[in-house]
C-alpha cells in the first residue's frame, strides 16, 4: 500500500543560540497516512534554517533518512518468546 506524506505545519518557534550566535529555530510537523490503516505525524524541531521553505527542506531530509532507519528495524526487528 503506498504512503502519503503531507507537509501538515511549520512553525517559526524562535531563536536558538549557536556557534554563530542567534540563528532560528523552527518545528516542521508531516502528516503520514496509509489507507484506512495508518496514520502518524512526526515533527521535526531544527534549528539554522533562515527561511521556511529551507526549513521544510532541512526537515524532510531528516525525515527520509529517519523512515529510511525505521524501515531497517522493522525488517530487523523480532518479538522475543
């Protein structure tokens, strides 16, 4: 079944200190649903990103490489007896 992942929010939460003193911190929220079976949402706080459109971008990557992950434990994943 094919999973849909839409951009539900982004959020310009404040400033967060850095090397590079203030910079803004954000929280990018996705909506993930399957069918009539699953459905999540994940959000994704960051910091770095100046504008909400790179936010977005920086969260989705997080958010490939943290499916691609989930994705290896389920397949490793085993219930003990």
């Amino acid at each position: 079944m094919a999973v849909a992942i839409k951009p539900k929010s982004t959020q310009h939460t404040g400033l967060a200190q850095s090397m590079e003193g203030s910079v803004a911190a954000w929280l990018v929220t996705f909506q993930l649903d399957e069918g009539d079976s699953i459905h999540a949402t994940i959000s994704i706080p960051l910091t770095g990103s100046p504008s909400h459109h790179e936010a977005q971008e920086k969260a989705l990557k997080m958010l490939r490489v943290f499916l691609n992950d989930a994705c290896d434990a389920a397949n490793k994943f085993r219930f003990s007896n």
